[in-house]
C-alpha cells in the first residue's frame, strides 16, 4: 500500500518565494518514494510526499516553518492510494 502525505503553508504576504526556498532546503529522515512541490496564489505552498506502508505508518514529515513566516498553521492531510480500476 502507498500513502501519501500532503502539506500545504500560506507564507506571510509576499513571502512566498522565501517559504517556497525553506520547505525545498528541508530534508527527510527517510527519502519518499516520491515528493512533489508546488506554489499557488496567495503565497502558498504544497509538498506531497508518497510512501510506502500502511494509512497510519510512521513515515517522517515536512516540519512547521518559523511562524514569522506563515501566516497561519501548516495544513496537513493524510490519503491511502487506491487500485485504479
């Protein structure tokens, strides 16, 4: 089984490009399968990482920035991957 992990932070007006350099300088105990990053409007931030193991595996995860930063709290979620069928 295959779960992904997924965080998503709002920078602080205009720091985006600056919370977009921080998460992509953070490094995992473990390496992902895969680990993904993306931007979107309003300075914010998504990484995806996907691993291999059960829903509630114990996998490493992406750390809150310094709350000078962002402006509010770091949204996670949790997904398992299902067959395609």
């Amino acid at each position: 089984m295959t779960v992904a992990l997924m965080w998503e932070a709002r920078a602080v007006d205009g720091r985006g490009e600056e919370l977009l350099a921080w998460v992509s300088g953070q490094r995992l105990a473990e390496e992902p399968l895969r680990r993904e990053t993306f931007r979107a409007p309003e300075d914010r931030v998504l990484v995806i990482t996907w691993w291999e193991g059960s829903y509630d595996a114990d996998v490493p995860e992406l750390p809150e920035p310094d709350g000078e930063l962002v402006s509010r709290a770091v949204h996670r979620w949790r997904f398992e991957a299902l067959a395609e069928g």
